[in-house]
C-alpha cells in the first residue's frame, strides 16, 4: 500500500536582494525555489536531481527546518510542519534528517566520531539516556560498517567514504523515518560512491527509511530511487516512476540530461540522439515569463512565453493521476524512448 508520509505543496522560498551597504535596501528577490510540488511515499526513494543553483539544497533545507518556507505546506503524515513551533516542531525534526554533501567540511574537525554521532542525542536525551550513549553510538558505527573501536577517533583519521558514513551514522541516532540526503556521494571518488548508495540501500530496508535523495546528474540515482524529479530553475519539470523518467523521458530538460549520461549498451548507443543544450541557466534573479526552460529549449513557440505550463500527467496517459504518475510540465510534452 502507497502511504505519503511528505507531502509538498506550493513551496517557494525567496531570498531577498538587497543593495547598499548600511541601508540594505531590497532591490529584488532571488527565486531559489518557486513552487515546488511533490510526495514522498513511505519506504521509498525519491531522487531529485537537476543543475547547479536549480534550488535542489534550499528544498532539502527547508524540509528538515534549516530554513523557513517563504509560502506553501510540508506535511509529514498529514500534519504541516511549517506551522509547528516548540516542543511539537522539536519531535517533528527528530523524524527528518538529513546527511549533507560534503563529509570533508561538515563534521568538526576538534570532536571525536563519538562525540560527532552522539551530538543529536543532546538535543534529544530522551532517545538515548546518558549512561546509554557511548554503547548506542558504538552499535551506530557497526551498523555503517566502521569499527566500533574507532570511536575515540578523529575526522581527519578517515577517508572520505568513511567520513560519509560518520555522517550517515549521525544521521540515524535519532532513528529518523525520513532521511534528506543532499548530494551525499558527490565529493566521493567514483569507487567509493556505489559503496556509500549500497550502504543507504542497505539501511533504507534495515530501518525502514523513506528517503529524498539529492544529486547532480540521473545516472547517480538510478540504482537507488524508485520516482525521480528533475528540477529546474527553481521547479520541478518533470517527476514519475523511475523506469518512466529513465525509458520515456517526456520534458525536453530531461531528455537533454539523459542524453549527457554515459549508455553502457553500444546497440543503444547508435540509436540515440546527444542533446546539447546551448545558452546558460537563467538567473534566478531574473526568470523568464512563462516556461523557464523556454530560452534554452528546442521546442519554444510563442506559448512558452505567455503560459507557464503546469506539472501535469501529459495527455498522451490518458489514465489516471497518483503515485504511479508520471508528471511533466511542458506544453509540447512528447516522450522519447
Ligand atoms: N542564503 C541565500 N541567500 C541568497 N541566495 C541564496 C541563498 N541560498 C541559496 N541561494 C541561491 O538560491 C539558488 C538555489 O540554490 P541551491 O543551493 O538551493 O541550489 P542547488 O540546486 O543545491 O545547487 P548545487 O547543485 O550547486 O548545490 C542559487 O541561485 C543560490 O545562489
Ligand atoms: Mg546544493
């Protein structure tokens, strides 16, 4: 049974620009994320993925509360937890966790491993009692497959692979649901990378984790998602089962984002079109009226500048909406295969 256990809608968050030194006045808004809509279903993966600057951290941290939504919900299990305050938003955060990009710069270099895994239960003793912490953080170590042993050790003691784990240990002494992965194989050699995704993988089954898993590019999520979004300038464009985003491909974003990812068959190789993309990402700053794509796109007519077109099933489905969906916001949405 399908079970949202996130659900977004209508987020936006917008940086104000500002000028001037001492009277900062506002001359402008940066639109890092400007309606975003999507679910996460209990159990599973959703990959979110898409270019630099396209607002994929900024969701990640408003939806564990690093920051504030400038509009629209998050509702984990129903309940919206933009409006949460106190003790209620404390036992909301405990559920949504997140491991971050970088294993190099974001675990104190002065703490020990113990002290770096064992920090959440600081915030929330009673998860683990006093007496109870350094045993839980050990079992923790285990779990990501470092040695207990090392627990008195030092980041700069690890690789990055295991500076991951360290991460991803911390991450889970809360024994979160949920888990907000923000590029978190991306400064890892390619070697060490599917090792750090098993490993998730692995967890995910082990303690029934949902998870919002963030990258650059569709060929690091394929292995672990099981829907893939792919933002854009600060929405998403296109989301669906990940056999549909992968084999039929509708937004012309996508198609051109898959036709940069490496096909280990030469048969299919052949048959396949490089899309190269021409021109730059438009400045969030300043976006394009209608669809953001369209300065870039192959496919703009004179509509993609008067009408913004809405994440939608495209009508070639026919059938039904629901988590089996596979929506796109294009208004000349056509699949390839
Ligand atoms: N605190 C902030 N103040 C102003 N602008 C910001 C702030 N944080 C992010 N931005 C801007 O918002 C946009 C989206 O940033 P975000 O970090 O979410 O992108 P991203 O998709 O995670 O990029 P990357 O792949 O490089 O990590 C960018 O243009 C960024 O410069
Ligand atoms: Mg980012």
């Amino acid at each position: 049974m399908v079970e949202p256990i996130l659900e977004v809608s209508g987020l936006v968050k917008h940086y104000p620009l500002t000028q001037g030194i001492l009277l900062r006045k506002q001359v402008g808004a940066v639109r890092a994320v400007d309606g975003v809509d999507f679910t996460l279903n209990k159990g599973e993966t959703l990959g979110i993925v898409g270019e630099s600057g396209c607002g994929k951290s900024t969701v990640a941290k408003m939806l564990v509360n690093l920051e504030r939504p400038t509009a629209g919900s998050i509702k984990y299990k129903g309940e919206d937890i933009t409006k949460l305050s106190g003790r209620a938003l404390k036992a909301v955060r405990r559920n949504i966790q997140m491991v971050f990009q970088d294993p190099y710069t974001s675990l104190n270099p002065r703490m020990t491993v113990g002290d770096i895994i064992g920090e959440p239960y600081d915030i929330h003793p009673e998860v683990a009692p006093k007496g109870d912490r350094r045993r839980k953080v050990r079992d923790l170590l285990d779990v990501v497959g470092l040695n207990p042993e090392y627990i008195n050790r030092y980041p700069h003691q690890f690789s990055g692979g295991q500076r991951q784990r360290i991460g991803i240990a911390r991450g889970l002494a809360l024994r979160p649901e949920v888990i907000v992965a923000d590029e978190p194989v991306s400064a890892l050699d390619v070697s060490v990378q599917a090792q750090v995704i098993n490993l998730m993988d692995r967890l995910q089954n082990e303690f029934d984790l949902s998870y919002v898993f963030i990258a650059h590019d569709l060929s690091i999520v394929r292995h672990i998602s099981d829907r893939v979004g792919v933002m854009y300038l600060g929405r998403m464009v296109e989301i669906g089962r990940d056999t549909e985003i992968y084999d039929h491909p509708t937004h012309p974003y996508t198609q051109a984002l898959l036709s940069a990812v490496p096909v280990p068959d030469p048969e299919a190789r052949e048959h396949r079109e490089r899309i190269i993309l021409t021109g730059d990402v438009p400045s969030p700053t300043n976006v394009p009226s209608g669809c953001r794509f369209r300065t870039r796109c192959w496919k703009a007519q004179e509509r993609c500048a008067l009408e913004a077109p809405p994440l939608a099933v495209p009508s070639r489905f026919g059938e039904a909406s629901g988590p089996e969906a596979h929506d796109c916001a294009c208004h000349f949405a056509e699949a390839v295969s």
